[in-house]
C-alpha cells in the first residue's frame, strides 16, 4: 500500500484546485493527474505534468508538410500515417513528467534509456526509507534453460519460502545496519559520530525503493514502452511500462492506438522472412533447410507467422 | 509585419478558449501563449506550449535532496543555488514548445543545438513563400578587422545602398524563376510539367525564411540563451534570442533572474586569470608580460575586470 | 571532378606515412582512410578515422553477457543475433569520423539526425567557393502525383534545359554579387569597405557546396542509412548514403551483412498485416476490403508481400 | 589487486601484436592501451580503444575557421583559443573507450551522464563475482555538518572498525545467500532449482563490483572530469576520474593542459561578483552585507579570490 493518508491528502489537495489555461488539454490525462498508480509491494507511477495531445501531434505534423499536403486527413488518419512511415519528429512534440517509485534493480534497466530527464532522490543528501521489494511467491522462477536471460518453470513452494526468508532476513539486517551506521546514538545509547551517507548507503541490496521524476517526449517513451512492455522484458520493469502504458492511452488515444498495431503488435521481418513469406504464399512449403536461416531465426519466425 | 488578418484571427481564437487544468499554471505564459512577437522583418516568436514553472523546478529539486535539505529555503534561493552550483537537472523538468519563423541562415546556426526537438516546413512537401529577410540599411557592415568573424565598421550610404539592390533584385530573380520551374504552366501560357519541390528549391537563396516548431526543455534554452544572446552572436539570431529572454523571464521569473546573474551576466576566469586577480587585489601591479597569459587572454581578462 | 592536384597530394602523403598501433585495425578501412569517393558533381565523402570493427562488436556484447553466453557463437551469428534483437548498445562501440563535401539543401536534410558529432565550414569566418550542384538533365523530375514529396516523370529536354538555364544562371549571377559585397575593391577599381561575410552568405542559394567533418557511431549511423539510403529518399541525399554503405560493408562486413538483411532489405508488418498474412497463410482470399487496413495501408501491404 | 595472472596474460597478448595504421596515432595512449590502472580496492580502469589526438582537434577547428584563419596559430594556442571561447565541436571529435571496473553504488552516479554509449555486465545472463568495495578505515567519515552531501570528520578507530565489521558481513552474507539461490544443489546436496538470475540479484548491495565498456567524446569526457574530478565530488567516484585524468593528459597534452588551465582551476563569477571584484580593485572596502550577496553566495565569493 504505497500511500499514506498524509500523501493522499496532498493528491486531493493538488487535484481540488483547478486553473485555467489556454493550453492544450487532455481530458484523459487530467484524470490521472497526481494519483498514484500503484506498482509492485510498494512503487507506485504518477503523472505530474504533461504537454500536448493528439491533435498537438497533428499540428507539428502540419507544420512541416504545410498547403503540400493534398487531401485533408482526419487526425488519426495522419497519426497512423507517421507511425507508420517511422515520421518521429511530430511525436517529440508531446511530453509527459512522471513520478516513479521504484526498487533499485528496476531503476538501473530504466536508466539505460538516456533520452529523458531524471531526479533521482538522492542518498547522498537524504535517508532512504525502510522499503524493500519482495517478490509475490508467484513471481519465483528458476532461470530460464531456453533463454540465458529470463525466467523458467516456477520454484516449489519450499523453494520458494526459502527465497523469501533470504529476501526478508537480509533487507532488514542490511537496513538495520543501515540505520546503526548513520545513527549519532549507538545501540547502547551514547552519542558517536553517524557515517556519512553517501557511505553508510553503500549497504543497501538493490530491491530498496528509490524514487524519480522522469521527463520524456512522446517518441522516446514509446520506445521504451515497445521494449520495456514486452514480454521479453523482466516483469518488474514489465508492470510499470504496462501502467504507462493505460495513461497513455488515455492521454493521447490515436497515437497509442498506432502504437500498438504498428509497433507492440507488429513485427519486423527480415529480407530472408520476406523471400519465405512470398515464396509461401506462392504454395510453396518452406522449411528451415530451404529458408537459409540458423535455427533460432527459423524459430522466431515461425512464432511471427504462426502465432 | 508578419502577422496577417487571418492568423490574427486564428490566434484570437485560440486565446478565447481557456479550459481547466489541474497541472501547474505560469500567469506569465498563459499571457504569451499563440501571440506572435516580431522579429527581423518578416519573422517571430510564438509559444505554442510550455509545462512547468519556477515551483515545479523547485519540486524537482526537493525529491533530490528529500528529507536532507537541512533549512526551508525559499523557492528563490534555491534557485539560485542549483544555478550557481549547476544542478541542471532540475531545470530540465521544464519544457517550451515555440513556433518561429525565420531565415534559413539563421535556421542553419540554429540547428546547431541539437538538443532540440524541431519540426521544420518541408520545401519537398511544400511551397516556399516570397518572403525574404532584407537588413536595414543600419544593419550593414563591414568585415571586423579585430575579429574573424563578425561585423565592423558601418558601410556608407552609397556601399549600403547596393547591397541592398543586390539582395533584393537576386531575392526576387531566384523566386521567380523558382515560380517558373514549379509551375505546371509556361510564361508562354502553355501546359509543361513542374520541377518538383525538392529540386526547385535549391535555387533560393539562404535569406528566404522557413518556419519550425522548436522544443526544449529550459536547461537547453539556457544554453542556447548564453551564446545567442550574447555580444558576439551574430545580429540576426540574437534578435531572436533577445525575445526568446523576454518570454522567459515572464515564464520563470526566479530562474531568469538566477540566469541572468549567474550566465548572462558572469564570467569565467581561468586559473592564471584568478592567480593575477589573487595579486592584484594584494596591491600588486600585473602586467601582460607578469601575468603568464597570451595577449589574446589578457585582452579579455581586462575586459572582464574593468568593464 | 572534386579532387585537385593539391589535394590529392595531401592524401599521398597522409596515406605515405603507416604507423604502429595496438588497436583493433579494420583492413577493409585502412584502404580508404583519406581517400575521397566523389557523389554528385562536387561533392565527396572520405573517412578521416574510424573505431573499432566487428570484432570490437562481439568484445562489446560479450562484457554484457559474460559467462551467461551458454554456447561459444561465432562472431557473425553473434552479430546478426545483436541486429535481430535490437540490441543497439555493442554496435554504438564503433565510431566514424567523415569528411563530407555536400550542397546545404543536402546539408540541412543531414543535420536532422542529431546524435552525431558536425563542424562544418564557416560562412562567417571563411569565404565560400563558387561551387554548386548542377543536376545532370537525367536527373530532372516533375513533382510526384502520387507522393507528395518526390518526383514523378522526367522533365522533357526542353524543359530540362530551360531548368539548367536557370540554375546556373542564378548561381553565377548570385556568387557575382557575394564576391562584389565582399570584396574591398568596387567594380570600377576603388577601394570600398566589404560586406561582413556573415551578411553576404545570405545571398548565396541552397545548391552551393558547404562541407563538415561528420561524427557518428555505428548504430546511429545504420539509423542514418536505413533512412536515407532508402528508395524514398531524395536522389541527391540518397547518393551519398549509398556511398557510406559501401564504405561499412569494408570496414564491418558482417554488422553491414546483418544490417542489410534486417534492416534494408526488411519490413516491418502492423498487427493488422500480421493478421491478414497468417490468414492467407491458411488459405483464405483476403481483400482491402477485409483486411482492416486503409486503401494505403493495403497498397504498402502489398508491395511488402509481392514485391 | 584486481589483475589475476589470466587476465596480464591477456593484456600482454593483445599488446604484443602491433599492426599499421594509416589514422592519427597518440604515442601517449598507445602505452596505455589494455593496461589496468587500478581504482579502489578492486576496480580499475583501462583504455581499450581512441580516436584522435591534439592535431585532431585542430584539423576539426581548421575545417570550420578555413581560410578565415588571419594568423597561423600553433596547435597549442589554437586549442586554448577553443576551449576559452567555449567552442565544443573540435572537441567531440576526439573518442575514447574505457573498460570500467567500478562499485554499483559509483556506477548509479557515473551513469547520470548521458553522454555516452555504455555496455555494462548483465546480472540477468551472468553471474556477478564475489567482489566487493570495502572502504579503507581511513576513509570512514561522518556526515558533514556544513553541507547536505558530503563527509565531515573521520570516525574513531572503535566507530571505523564497527562500520567495516558490517560492510564485511553483510556483503559476506548477501553473496552467500545469492549464490545459494541461484545454485541447482541445495546445501544438503540435493538436487533443487535455482533461482532466475535476475531476481537473484536483487539480495546484493550497492557495493558489490559490477563493469562496463563506456565510451564518450572527448568534450563530453571534460564535462565528466570537471564534476567528477572536483573535490566536492564523492572521493570514490573522484579516484576514478582522477586516474582517468592522468590518462587523458597522456593521449591529448594541449587539450588537457587548456582544460585544467580554464575548466578545473577557473571559477565562475556572477554578475555580481564581478561587481564587487571591480570595486575591490578600485580600493574598496567590500563586505557581505554590502555585496549585495546572500552569506553563502559571499563564503564561496571569498573563497574564490583568497584561497
């Protein structure tokens, strides 16, 4: 449960005051504003501010094909257009803050995208709250035998429960010693001097909850969604690019309705899975042998055509 | 005069429309927004959009440095402090959207800041307009001798006179003939075909102007402000970043001032420049010849200490 | 032709002087460094330095997965694994460093892709040759009526050569007119004050050569040629990607190799798409009219599978 | 003593095969190459590859500036020109790749320049070594009581040895718990499944060793050093810039003496320091309270001219 009744009151607080703007408004959006989605044992997603909607795309679109453009389009019509032609620029014309509670291992993948604006609460200046991810029982897998990266068949039960004690037992001996660390009392209840925390933080296991705020354009995001909302990615990062995923559909609905035609549900074909493909519809029977893929790109190619 | 009748219009319209949000307000901006500052002579400045205020810099801030901020700063002093200490970060959180028109060679030197994002009126879509800059008069100058790039002294009436003659019959010959080449009809009145877009305009000359929409959050701007509003920036950009000020020190008063103090109006010193200054305010008498500096250096360590 | 004597002396004599290194060496690039691969009437492209090669690649991705990688690959299954997986990181391990000769019309398409590192030749320190692109008459085009940017049918050779007429016409007439503002000698042989360089370049149009050393890593610089090698990019921009893919496939055969059959030679489908192909791929007659997709949508869908 | 005898057999195998090159050499990085400096008390840093040398950037300046150029300047004045003048572009177009061996609770830091293109060891393929950071006691210090961020005063040897004992066992601890998580035996010996890699990871603090290549523009390099290197840095992020300083003083001489010369021993004056510098000079008396200067701004003002 990641809100306190105190931070609830600061949501209502923000949400009762409405002011008017000549801006674009997205009605979807400010549905959302400054509620916490909750994420994971304790993360949550939030949006704080954003910029621009479909119609914004649409605007900068027109911007740059101007009177050339011959036909009058419909706004969804123009925006599958440029996701489709891979027109980028129109896209960046939308931008969205966020704030995101979330453990230290998730933050690190999410980091690796560098196209964005990050501040991050820091341990150097402040005290990292007693908040640590531990996974539902559910979550427990073995590593994968088919995929050097990635899960296999779920733990047993004992399995399982063991990981779990691990996983508990060392968060809060390591947050204790945290705590002890940084502490001017020691435990017998003498003043001492408390380590520094850019130091004392060097502790702590990577499932401790930080938090950001994240600024992103349309484009990048929908870049990190594609690869962060698949289901190749690692389920921790999975369930907060999914809760992205449903604010955005609310923000920018056309846009997010290319985006997934065009992008989470399409696939990229090879020019050897474009010369199967047409021999195939041709009637001829293909397989890997004839194809002159390795079997791995055979493999991921019949899951695209099959699936 | 580059606003028409019917863009004032447009503009009207836009402004008679102000809806609610519960995202944060800049009463500066919401003044600015859709209105078209002039510049140069047939260019301006618009703002389309923007997200964020000096709050929200603040805000961004504050989930940095948490629970750790020992004293309740105001907002303005915290300001300057992230500015002074260059904590970009949160400045970054903050985001413009404009749209402008203005000479391609302007736009050239422009671009040059790629942390950006633009959508640019395409001449392969569309049409160009017959709209070219043309300096006043007071504007000509002459090759500085001091300084390889940038202008000297002001030319004679007579030498200004035919420059201009110059821009204008060239501007006007390579539009027409632009005309020519794209039009689906001879001089003679006959049917011909019309050189596409993407050819024919390679013949106008880098005074004609275009128009962007151009995006970037307010560290960027900053940048950007630094070196185009400076002394040494040519005139024709400068103009443009001399309004783009204006408009932010309307959006974000305290980080305009904090900007002004701390870029605009700072210097750098190098570390043989703050050895002299150590010994100058010693009472020691520092020349050029004692000072370990090149003449080029300790020309502008005068500058800067004496202005 | 764009190398004078001089110029080709300078290169003998970079290529006269082989040095020791212990870096990754890239046969296939060492027989080009230097030398200019002339593109349209003027221009060049020529490798100036270059980082890395294949097996720098590999290197790269192996730091990531370590002793996770279950079986030994060899390099180019490694390579072409890395490309169908979009795994971007290990080929932003390699860097080129161009010496590119190009029209500014050409220039400011270019400039678009950002992230790269550019210094161009500059009009305000430095004055332009009289240099500019002239289309051979095969090259001239009407505009497009069925694309809204490009080019449809040949201009008939009256019409090409009235186009000719004109452009060199105007470019002489207008580099004329840059050398008499800047020159500080009047027509009639007194001494006059000469336009700043930084004003009379306005003067100058889109067709004259400028020319940059070009920065960019091997990833971004496959994003620049998918792009831009591309049928649908603009002849006098596509010449010159052409080029640079000639270059990669002998400085990295096996990324160009991969690069080429999943990304030049590849498509990608739309959810849609993928729907109707497994549909036909069971037999069934599916239509515009039953596939979901747009009266473009289908036609692009079409030439995916048939072409 | 982070190099096993395996791996300075390696680096004395790849630098024991020099080959020709036709591209700048730098003898300075040339000694470097493949080399580990060590970092702490298990992390190193080495130079894997480079682009450029001081005449790189100078031939880069001299394409922008050309003919421009009034006075023939040395390289060594033509690179302190750039780097006073702010002219970043000759800068970029030097690279360098670096093989990192570094803290994760440093590399959390490090990553915040997203300037770079970084490949770091995956803990979802891989296994992550036994290594750990354990600060030396003399570097045990407390929170500094003058600023948020940052150390104080050294702990008592009583305080330092209780704070190592911790950091020991529980690094001590949490490595064993991975292990046996993601091990296939359980420590009765039987046969058990072992935990997916990446969930394991999470148990293992922000101290364990992790590593990457990154590579970054020599421009973008200075930017780093300039935080990173500075005493207000954190003294484990600070040895490693430091050891990378020393590196690059090798590879570029001019370009690093400029920097240290502008950059890392300049400082920035406000609008208002100047103000109080000039009137200083003068022969007045100036105090905070006439300065026109908050206290904090006026500390670190009097640190600027006296220290």
């Amino acid at each position: 449960m990641p809100i306190t009744p105190d931070q609830q009151a600061e949501i209502d607080a923000l949400r009762s005051q409405p002011r008017q703007t000549l801006r674009a408004v997205s009605e979807g959006m400010e549905a959302h504003l400054y509620k916490a989605i909750p994420v994971l044992d304790h993360g949550f997603v939030r949006v704080i501010d954003y910029m621009g909607d479909d119609a914004a795309i649409c605007q900068a679109a027109r911007v740059s094909y101007g009177k050339g453009t011959k036909s009058v389009q419909n706004d969804e019509g123009l925006i599958r257009y440029l996701m489709r032609h891979w027109h980028s620029t129109p896209f960046e014309m939308c931008e969205v803050k966020l704030h995101v509670k979330l453990p230290v291992f998730v933050a690190r993948q999410w980091i690796r995208h560098r196209t964005a604006n990050v501040n991050e609460y820091s341990a150097r200046y402040s005290i990292l709250d007693r908040e640590f991810y531990i996974p539902e029982a559910s979550q427990l897998a073995a590593q994968s035998v088919v995929n050097n990266q990635g899960r296999g068949a779920a733990l047993t039960p004992a399995e399982a429960a063991r990981v779990l004690d691990i996983l508990k037992g060392d968060a809060a001996r390591t947050y204790d010693h945290y705590e002890e660390m940084i502490s001017e009392t020691s435990p017998e209840g003498e003043a001492k001097q408390g380590l520094a925390r850019e130091l004392a933080r060097m502790n702590l296991p990577a499932n401790i909850y930080t938090q950001w705020y994240w600024k992103v354009d349309l484009h990048n995001l929908f870049h990190f969604l594609r690869l962060r909302a698949d289901a190749h990615a690692q389920y921790e990062i999975r369930v907060y690019a999914e809760a992205i995923c449903k604010v955005v559909a609310d923000w920018v609905p056309a846009a997010y309705g290319a985006f997934e035609d065009y992008r989470m549900g399409g696939a990229v074909l090879s020019a050897k899975g474009l010369d199967c493909l047409r021999r195939m519809l041709k009637g001829e029977v293909v397989t890997q042998e004839t194809s002159g893929m390795s079997k791995g790109e055979w493999r991921e190619f019949e899951g695209v055509i099959d699936r």
